[in-house]
C-alpha cells in the first residue's frame, strides 16, 4: 500500500486546510485510514480515524473543529481542519490498517506539513 499525502501549507490561526490521503497498490484490505501528527521534540499522536464501515474518531482536542472523510470507500481520506491554532503545527501523516487473513500490518504516508501562524 502506498499512501501519498497533500494540501498541508502555511495558514494564519483561525483559518482552514483541508488534508488528502490516496492510498494506492493492494488495496483489498485496508481497514481503516487515520491521520497523525508530530510536531517537534513531542510524539507522534493520533488525530482521527476512519473505519471501512464509516466509523469514526476524534481526538479530544481536534473535536468539532476537525473532520474526516472518505471516497471511494476510504481509499482516499481527507481531514477537514478549521478554526485552526499554532498547536495545531506539526507533520501530519495518513496510516493506514491493513488486515489480511489475520496478518495486520501499518503503512504510512510521507507527511505534509501544516504550520499555523498567531
């Protein structure tokens, strides 16, 4: 699987940016899609995620400010962010699930990074 990542960017807080995972490759057994995050000297943490069947999570922080979504299933994925602050500066990164014949395995994207301006 092959995750390719775009629309992070330079924004000034309050504003928005929408972020696009297209996975490609094998495909068949993805299971879910998420966004991380990692912003420096701090770990990586989850944002959101996506199920095949539409479920979905927020992280505290990103909660009704933030949404995800999916196309052609959750083959692509896009993480609407809003009202956007400077702690939301970071390298966001898509991951994807794959679960095949109860072999699971992770796969990520190469990052975009968004940077929020006070």
């Amino acid at each position: 699987v092959h995750l390719v990542e775009s629309g992070g960017g330079l924004v000034q807080a309050g504003g928005s940016l929408r972020l696009s995972c297209a996975a490609s490759g094998d495909t068949t057994c993805i299971s879910d899609m998420a966004w991380y995050r990692q912003a420096p000297g701090k770990e990586r943490e989850l944002i959101s995620f996506i199920t095949s069947d539409g479920n979905t999570f927020y992280r505290d922080s990103v909660k009704g400010r933030f949404s995800i979504s999916g196309d052609n299933g959750i083959l692509t994925v896009y993480l609407q962010m809003n009202s956007l602050t400077p702690e939301d500066s970071a390298v966001y990164y898509c991951n994807a699930d794959v679960k095949c014949e109860k072999i699971i395995s992770h796969y990520w994207g190469q990052g975009t990074q968004v940077t929020v301006s006070s």
